[in-house]
C-alpha cells in the first residue's frame, strides 16, 4: 500500500532535506584534500628553499624572490586550510578563485626559479585536474586553458629576458598538453562522481526516512513493543509499552533491569535456555495492577542477539476471551428461549381453558395463579433475549434533551393513564446529546416503568422526575431518572445490572441489564446512585457530542 505524504508527520518528510545538507559532497572533499596538499607543497618548496641554496630548484638570480613567494603561498595555503577547518569556503567561485592563486604562485615559482626545468610546473596537473573534478566540463577546459597560456607567457618572458633558450618551449608545450588530457579525463570521472554521490544522498535520505517512519510506526501502535540489542538495553520502546510498565523517563539506552526488573529476569533465563518458549511466563507490572504477558521475536534468529519483545495485558486477554464466551453463550440462550417459547405459550393457554372450567374450585384457582404469574414472567424472559439477540447497531442522532424529554413524558403519561405530575420533566438549561433514538426511548421507558411499579405500591404514591444537566468535571450530558419509592433492595445494589438480578418484588431480572447494554453500545452510563430521603436515582452519562460527532 502507498503511503502518501499526509500519512508521514512533517518532520519525517523533512528528514532528507536535514541529511542532504550534512552530508559533505564529492566537490567539498577534494576542496579539502586540495587544501591540504597546497600546504604541503608550499611548506616543501619554503623548506627547500631555506635548507639548501644551491638545490636546482633555485635560480642563483632570484633565489630572495623565490623564497619571498614560496613564504607567502605557504602562510596563505595555511591560511585557506584553517579557515576552511572552521568555516567551509562556499560559492560558486570557490574553486576558480583557490586555482588562480594556486596558478598565480606556481607560474611566479617558475619564473624566480629554474623556469620549466624546474619541474614545479608539473603541480599545474593536479591543481588543475582536481579543479577539473568539481568544475562543469566547460569551465574545465577553460582553467586547462589558462594554466596552458601561464606556462606559455612565463616562458616566453624568460626566453626574452634571456633566462630560458628557446627549447623550453616545447617542454611548455608539452606541459600544456598533458594539463589539457588531465581536464579531459577528469570530465567523465567527475561526472561518475557526480553521479554516485548523488546516488548516495538518495540512499542517505531514503534511509534516514525508513529508519524515522518505522520509529513512528512502532510510537504510534497500539501494541505495546520494546527492542532490547544482545546486551538487554533498550533501544526502543513505544509510549504503549511505557504505561503498561509504568516507565515515566526516558527509557530508550537504558538497561532494561532498570526499566523493568522482573521482565529483564525472565529474558535473561530465556538467552540461558531455561525456557525454549518465544512465550514468557505472567508478570506483574511495576505497580502491581496488571498481569503482563510477553512475547519474543529475535530479530537476528538467535538467542544471544536483538530481540523484539511484544507486551499484552493478560486481563484485557482474558477479558476477550469471556467476551467471545459470552457471546456464544448469549446466541445459545436465543436459541433455547425461542424453543421455550411455545411451550410457555401451550401452557399458559391451557391454564385459561382450566380457569374457565366451572369444577374448579378455591384451591385450584390459587394454583392456576401461579401458573399464569410464572407462565407470565417465563414469557417477558424469552421477549428481552430475544429482543437483545437481535440488537441492531445504533444510530446516534443530535438530540436536544428539552425536546425529547417532554414528548417522552406526555407520550408515557398517555400510554400507563398517569395522572398529570405524576411523571415530571424539571425544566432546566436545553443540553444536546448524541444517541440512538429508539434506544434511549427504551432505557428512559425501563427505568420510568420500573419507578412507576415500585413507586405505586408506597404510601407516597407516584412521583417519578426527569432532570437533565452536565456533569461538572467533565462537562459530559446527563439523563437523570429520580422516585421516591422503595429504592434498590440492599442485596441487589451491587449487582443490580447484572442479568437474571432480581429482589422480592420478581421481575425478570433483564431490564437493567437491557439498558445498561444499549447505553454502552451508544457511548453511555447507566450509573445507579443513592438518593437522600429514599428512593432510587438512575443515571444515563452520555457521550461528548462534540467529540463523537463525526461518527455513525
């Protein structure tokens, strides 16, 4: 799959840009070289001069002058190679200024000294063919040109003042022929330079943008995965891995006994061959919260090098796999409550056939109660499993809670003949929440009914009250369903939400549950909360309809 350059963050599309301008070129390492051996030759040539007058290097003429210039282009040649150590010389007229000074000085050298013959003309050909490498073809030939007519023009100022015969000319010739080959085959191999170096910025940069992006592959994933080299320090650990650990610094370098003791006590028994297994035993986390497993990938094939180390919290694990149990089970009991229905259903009508036979006296009607009152509660017990089986995925909708919640109360009101107060909606500030409609109709309906069955039979009466608001840490919406009836049984308050929870008053035990479901499935809580001066208090916390608003 392609990776387009939104997916990488800008600092990695920039890293290419950052090698390519660190990474000295082909041109600047022989500026450098070049640099060096002009110091060389300058202190050479001063040295000579100094050591030993008679030398054939020297003119018996001018061997002040000579000497004089050989001072000077060393000091200079020093000059250039510390200041370049310090500031590298840069511009287009970096290397066309240095050679002129190298030709100046060389030409100069010739003339105080044996002229040709001297042989100093000959560093024309690496000063020029080193120019040659870093110059385009044309301005290599050029400088090749004018070494050419340098030689030329000292000699033929040497031959009129008389210093030279007329033979040299040749030699001059020949030096300048040699200076031209020098520049015409620098020109291809300046051009392979050329060629690889920028060969190898490419690679320079596609490495340097690997070696980032899989970094911020492994930061931003959501398995926890730590990289420890052959001597168990880490080199990488992504932010995952660091709160599952409860590692708060920096850890990358660092040993991983320091990082994690425990988990660097089992890797080392698993290089010593205690336990074959890629698998780790259990461990508990730093803070003692979380039971770790751990998974390993040696990165080389073998025990004693890198290894690539995955974290999985054994709870969530485990949490999974109760999930996919309860899942199967939830689709088991579906299938059972729907065979269970019909025979429910034969037996319930068979006992309002019995109820209507006129042999049936006081007794037996007591019976036929039961049997309608369980044949009842069975009936409800298949309905919500069967409706929770066939839960469809939610659809959040926006809203407003003011709206909803007065059409909700005449609707309720209406439908269960409640007279009017009965249930009431406490005005308040309007709030939006974002939730499946037919589902937070159901939840609200559950615990409304629920209040109104168990509030009826209270010398109080009826008095169910809807109040809605934000909560004030978070800012999160709420739903509050409030009676003032008997409250939650002291044996349920813990498990209430639980499926099959029932107290002394029956029911079948899945309504809370129902609703609990259908408010997580939206993002929600149903939260139970004691109310002062009795009774029960349920809370729906919705969801940030900000924040999940862009989702279905």
């Amino acid at each position: 799959m392609a990776i387009s350059e939104q997916t990488i963050p800008a600092q990695f599309r920039a890293a290419g840009e950052a090698t390519r301008s660190l990474a000295p070129d082909a041109s600047r390492r022989v500026v450098r070289l070049v640099a060096v051996f002009r110091v060389l030759v300058g202190l050479a040539l001063l040295a000579v001069s100094l050591v030993s007058r008679d030398a054939p290097l020297l003119n018996e003429r001018l061997p002040a002058e000579f000497r004089s210039i050989a001072a000077l282009y060393a000091l200079l040649a020093v000059g250039i190679l510390v200041y370049q150590r310090r500031r590298p010389i840069a511009g287009p007229l970096r290397v066309p200024a240095l050679l002129s000074l190298d030709i100046a000085a060389i030409v100069m050298l010739m003339h105080t000294g044996a002229g040709i013959r001297s042989g100093i003309g000959g560093l024309l050909v690496v000063f020029v063919g080193a120019a040659a490498l870093t110059l385009p073809g044309r301005h290599a030939f050029l400088a090749a040109a004018i070494a050419t007519m340098a030689v030329l023009l000292e000699q033929a100022l040497a031959f009129s003042q008389r210093l030279a015969p007329v033979n040299d000319f040749i030699a001059a010739g020949m030096l300048g022929a040699v200076i031209f080959a020098i520049a015409a085959a620098a020109f291809p191999l300046a051009r392979r330079l050329e060629e690889s170096e920028a060969l190898a910025h490419q690679r320079g940069i596609d490495l340097a943008n690997m070696a980032q992006l899989n970094e911020y592959i492994i930061r931003n994933l959501r398995e926890s995965i730590i990289v420890v080299d052959a001597a168990n320090n880490v080199r990488l650990m992504n932010q995952t891995a660091a709160e599952q650990l409860g590692v708060r610094s920096q850890a990358n370098g660092q040993p991983l006994r320091r990082v994690s003791p425990e988990l660097a006590r089992l890797l080392d028994g698993w290089r010593r061959g205690e336990d074959a297994r890629r698998q780790l035993p259990t461990f508990v986390s730093a803070d003692g919260s979380t039971q770790i497993n751990s998974y390993l990938a040696p990165l080389e094939g073998r025990e004693d090098g890198p290894v690539l180390i995955f974290l999985e919290d054994a709870g969530l694990l485990a949490e999974k796999v109760q999930q996919s149990k309860l899942a199967a089970l939830g689709r088991l009991t579906a299938s059972i409550a729907h065979e269970v229905r019909n025979p429910v259903g034969a037996m319930s009508h068979a006992g309002q056939l019995l109820e209507e036979s006129p042999a049936i006296g006081p007794d037996e009607h007591r019976l036929l109660q039961i049997i309608r009152t369980n044949s009842r509660r069975v009936s409800d017990i298949v309905d919500n499993i069967l409706q929770l089986s066939r839960r469809e995925a939610s659809k959040p909708q926006l809203l407003s809670l003011r709206s909803w919640t007065s059409a909700f109360v005449t609707e309720f009101t209406t439908t269960l003949e409640l007279f009017e107060g009965q249930v009431a909606a406490i005005t308040s500030e309007d709030v939006e929440v974002r939730m499946d409609p037919g589902h937070l109709h159901q939840v609200v309906w559950n615990l409304c009914e629920n209040a109104v069955k168990y509030a009826s039979e209270t010398a109080g009466g009826i008095a169910v009250e809807l109040s809605w608001g934000r909560m004030p840490g978070s800012r999160r919406p709420y739903l509050e369903v409030a009676d003032r009836g008997p409250g939650i049984h002291e044996s349920l308050v813990d498990r209430v939400f639980e499926p099959f929870a029932t107290g002394p008053a029956g029911g079948t035990g899945l309504g809370l549950f129902i609703s609990r479901e259908l408010c997580e499935c939206n993002r929600a809580a149903l939260i139970l909360e004691p109310r002062k001066g009795g009774g029960s208090l349920f809370r729906i916390v919705f969801a940030d309809p900000a924040r999940w608003g862009g989702e279905a």
